[in-house]
C-alpha cells in the first residue's frame, strides 16, 4: 500500500487541517489520492465531520463507508465511543476499506484520531493500524512549549514498532507567540532524529489557510 498515515501529539493539533490540504494539494498536482478517516467520534449532525472534509478534498468519488466505515456520537477515543453504541469497531473492516480504497487509487492518505495510542478497537491501537496498513507516518504537533517532549514520545513509540516516520509537521492551532516556538524544530530534530517536514503559521480565514497549508506542505511532505 502506499501513502501515509497522520497521526498527533494530541486530539486538536491540526490532523484534519494538514490532511486536507495535502489531499487537495496532491491531488490539483495530479496524484490520484484517496482519503480515509477510519473511525471518528463527536460528530455533530449538521457539522462537517472530518470524514465529510476529507471525501471533499479527495473528489467525493467513493462512498462515505468506504471513507470512513465508524462514525460515532460520543466525544471519545473511538473504541470508548463505540463501546457505548453497542459497536466493536473491527481492524479487519478497516483494513478492507483501506485495501479498496487502494486498489481504486494510487495512493491513500489515513488520519487517525487523537494521538497513536488512542484506543481504535477493544485490542488495537492506531500504532497497531500503522503496522497493520504498513504506512509511514506523519505526526503533527503543536508548535509551541510542550511539543519537544510529545513529540519526542511519539517518534520513539513509532521507532519501537519498526513504522518509518515520514517526518514532523509543526502547527499554530491559536494565535500568540510562545517564547519556545524558535528553538523546538531544532530540538526535535536533534532528540528524536525526525526531520521537521513544516513550520505552519496560525491562519484564521479557512480559504486562505488552506491554500497556505497545501503550498507549504506539498513541497515538504513524501511517501
Ligand atoms: N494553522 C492553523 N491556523 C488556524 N487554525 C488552525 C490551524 N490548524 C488548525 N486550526 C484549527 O484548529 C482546530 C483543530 O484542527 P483539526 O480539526 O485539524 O485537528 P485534529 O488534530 O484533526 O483534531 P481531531 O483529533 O479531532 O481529529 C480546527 O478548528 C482548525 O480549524
Ligand atoms: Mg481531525
């Protein structure tokens, strides 16, 4: 399979916005790329989920179960989520829509949910995913006080479990410098051995952040 999984350091650092873009972006560059959200929590009816954002940016051109086979109510990590629906999100089902997905396309963007340990199934995380679709990964984090040592956890739980890391996206989610901001991309690089890929600024209008995140991001992110 090729392509790439997204993960966090967290839930809100920016997963959905940098997959959009990249989706978008690869996509108006000519790559025939798929998008899928395997299961997402917290959907609010009459809200765009990141399922609905993440089909868009991929054309709408294959079936929203197929996108994204569990969408639950709940604001929590999906396997909880769905617990509560009397669901057992299935890591079969979700690898079959991602080889699908695959076949019909020639690369596949995943977003997880959260951070990689978060719970998917009663059994498996989203690492347990990584390993199991055998993408690389791309890990979005915060850019400011903080972010070293998330960061930091998360490429060493990636390298534990033999999954590349295709690198490390810094986002600016709120507004506001933070006296760390110039010295974490360097630090990053130098703990964890992962390159910094994006320095992402804080954009309010979402027109204008997107076409930002896709030209910044295009360039830098490979699989
Ligand atoms: N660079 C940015 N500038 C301004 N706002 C941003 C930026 N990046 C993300 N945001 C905003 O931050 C919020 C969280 O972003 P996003 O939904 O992409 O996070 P996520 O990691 O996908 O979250 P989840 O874990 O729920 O999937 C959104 O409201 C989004 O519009
Ligand atoms: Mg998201």
């Amino acid at each position: 399979m090729r392509g790439l999984l997204v993960t966090g350091t967290d839930t809100g650092v920016g997963k959905t916005e940098v997959s959009v873009a990249l989706v978008a972006g690869w996509r108006a560059r000519g790559l025939d790329v798929a998008a899928m959200k395997p299961a997402q929590s917290g959907v609010v009816a009459g809200e765009p989920s990141d399922a609905d954002r993440l089909r868009r940016a991929a054309g709408e051109v294959d079936p929203p179960e197929l996108v994204c086979p569990y969408s639950l109510r709940a604001p929590l990590a999906p396997a909880v989520a769905a617990r509560l629906e009397g669901v057992e999100i299935s890591l079969e089902r979700v690898l079959a829509c991602a080889a699908e997905l695959s076949r019909r396309h020639a690369a596949l963007l995943v977003e997880g949910a959260g951070g990689l340990l978060v719970p998917l199934t009663p059994r498996e995380t989203y690492a347990d995913l990584a390993v199991a679709l055998g993408l690389p990964v791309l890990v979005v984090a915060r850019a400011g006080l903080g972010t070293v040592n998330h960061t930091a956890l998360t490429c060493e739980a990636l390298r534990t479990r033999g999954l590349a890391v295709a690198g490390v996206v810094l986002n600016r989610t709120s507004a506001g410098a933070d006296p760390s901001e110039p010295w974490n991309a360097a630090e990053i690089e130098r703990l964890s051995g992962v390159r910094v890929l994006a320095d992402l600024p804080h954009e309010p209008d979402p027109v204008r952040r997107a076409a930002l995140l896709a030209d910044r991001l295009v360039p830098a992110v490979q699989f």
